[in-house]
C-alpha cells in the first residue's frame, strides 16, 4: 500500500479551486470538491441539510494502492449508514477494529475518536454513500420509541467506536443508485438529495433493527431445513441463467416463503430475493470486467431475456449502466 501522507481534509483545501470539470476521467459525479492524493482521483461531497442529517458522496478513480487518514468532521455523538454500491474498502479504527466495506456489505457506524485510516485497492472505481444523523435529531424523530437495537450507538460517552456490518437489500442500493443518477440534479437537487438520504437511513435502520432485534428470535434451523438452504444456495450459483423464484424454492423445501427468508437470512444476511440478485450482478460486473462480451451476451449469461431489465437492474445495484460499466473497462 502507498502511504501519501495527507489527510482527506488536506486534499479538500488544496484543490478546492481548481476547476470542477477536469481530470476525473470517466467519473460522474460533477459535485463536491476535487479529491486528488497519489493514486486517486475523484470528487467529495457534505451536503448538511440543516436538520441534523448530513449526505457524503463519493466517486473515487483509484489508479493505485492508497491509504489515506479521515479526521472526523462531526463533533462527537451521532450514527450513520455507510455504502459502497461499487468498489471495495478496507478501515482501522482508532480502537485497533477493521472492517470492510463492499457492494454486498454496507455499516452502521458511530466513530467518535479521530485516527479511522482508509485502504483503497488500486485498478477500480469507488461510488459510496453515507448519511449521518446527529443523536438529538434522531431522537426527536423517534420520539420515545427508540429501538432498543440502536442502544450502542446511543451512548453520550464521547469515545465511542461502534461498527456492525449489515447485507444490503435491493431496495436500500436503489436508493443509493438514485443519489448518483442523472436525476438528482436541477434546482431541486438539495430537495431531492435530502428525500433519498432520510430514506436512506431509515431503511438502513429498519434492516439494522430487524438483523439485531430484540424480540422472539426465530427457531433454530433442523438438519433438514439446513440441507434445504445448501441445495437451495447450490441451485442458485450452480446455474444463475435459470429461471428460479423464491416461491418454487419454498415449494420445493416443503417451507413457507418466510421461513425460506429467514434461513437465507440467517446464512447469506440476505432475503432470499436479494440473494439472488446479488450472484446474478457479481457475475455481471465480472463478466463486463473481461470486456469479452456485449450487454446481451452479459445478460443472457445471467437469467434475462430482456436486455432493458438486465440494464435497469444493474443500474440500480451499482449506479451505472452495462454500457457505462464496459466503456470505464476499456471496450
């Protein structure tokens, strides 16, 4: 890994002037403030909506290996969700912690001490959200009905370090997907941006609470509900052209839709559905990566016979389009 030396906030001020449009290459995010440090390029942007929640977005051309330290620009006491809908990352917490942030895997976050350092893998491109929440404002929008869940996160110790790592459905990635779209622009854009980030955490925070609740857990799976969710989970990645449902997996277990679900969730993090969502784009993303084949080929190769639905699909998990994804690769 490269080490560069300098701070996110450094970069921030010593291009802050430089002119908006240049030198980031096939990235789309046009907002925000140049980010440039050795091996990355890209743009950053805060958005503080004036009620407490706060919208980061960025879009990072990393060329090479990068490390970089983020000094905290939130005074102690708040909780955020935290997205990569593309690319790969890895942080150190001041408390020693590591943890990953991928496509598949978004956080839940509080992180008070300054010392969180950030390791980029070189030869992608990163797209990541993240909305922050001060604890006043989150607790005047739950009023007394708090989740008991978000308990860790809700301390007034101004040293606290909570990260837990949470599945990302289907309909949270829309969400993010939406933030970098063409239409979050316009004379509107801070009303939309801001509609999209409370909703954002607030499906966050449902998923969270359901991942984490404190109520009747579910029974424990048999043998054979074991045995169902290996050949269920085999069917899905043996063979992801074929046309497969939640309910003809279920059917076939001899279980219900939702404890078919609630395995999947216990085993995968995910529902079912999203599931197999996510293996279907996976080999979609690598298979535009070799740039060996063209978006029909790509989507047949992964269960659509239509290539509009494979295209709004993959829009919708990784903010770009199939096209976009294989000119960025070079074809």
């Amino acid at each position: 890994m490269q080490e560069t030396g300098q701070s996110v906030d450094d970069a921030f001020d010593m291009f802050s002037d430089r002119d908006s449009a240049g030198g980031i290459g096939e990235l789309r995010l046009a907002d925000g403030e140049l980010f440039e440090l050795p091996g990355v390029t890209g743009r950053l942007e805060r958005i503080d909506f004036g009620n407490g929640i706060c919208l980061h977005r960025a879009e990072l051309n990393v060329r090479e290996d990068s490390r970089f330290d983020v000094q905290n620009a939130l005074p102690p006491g708040w909780l955020a969700g935290s997205v990569n809908i593309l690319g790969d990352l890895d942080f150190d917490c001041p408390d020693g912690s590591k943890h990953t942030m991928s496509p598949e895997i978004g956080l839940m976050m509080r992180v008070d001490r300054p010392g969180t350092r950030y390791f980029l893998p070189g030869g992608q491109v990163i797209r990541h959200a993240g909305v922050t929440i001060g604890l006043d404002a989150l607790r005047a929008k739950f009023g007394d009905d708090l989740p008991a869940a978000l308990d860790p996160y809700l301390s007034d110790d101004q040293s606290v370090i909570e990260v837990r790592a949470l599945g990302l459905n289907n309909k949270i990635r829309s969400i993010v997907s939406a933030m970098f779209s063409a239409q979050a622009t316009g004379v509107g854009r801070k009303f939309k941006l801001e509609g999209l980030s409370t909703l954002f955490l607030a499906e966050m925070i449902d998923a969270y609470c359901l991942l984490h609740h404190d109520g009747e857990k579910a029974p424990e799976p048999s043998v054979l509900e074991k045995t169902v969710i290996e050949d269920a989970i085999a069917k899905i990645t043996g063979d992801l052209v074929a046309a497969v449902s939640v309910a003809q997996l279920a059917d076939a277990g001899g279980m219900t839709e939702s404890r078919l679900n609630s395995l999947f969730k216990r085993e995968t993090g995910k529902s079912c559905a999203d599931f197999i969502r996510s293996k279907r784009m996976e080999r979609a993303r690598e298979l535009l990566a070799s740039r060996d084949f063209t978006v029909k080929q790509v989507a047949a190769a992964v269960g659509f016979n239509h290539v509009s639905n494979f295209s709004r699909s993959y829009r919708d998990w990784y903010g770009e389009s199939p096209a976009q994804a294989l000119k960025r690769n070079g074809a």
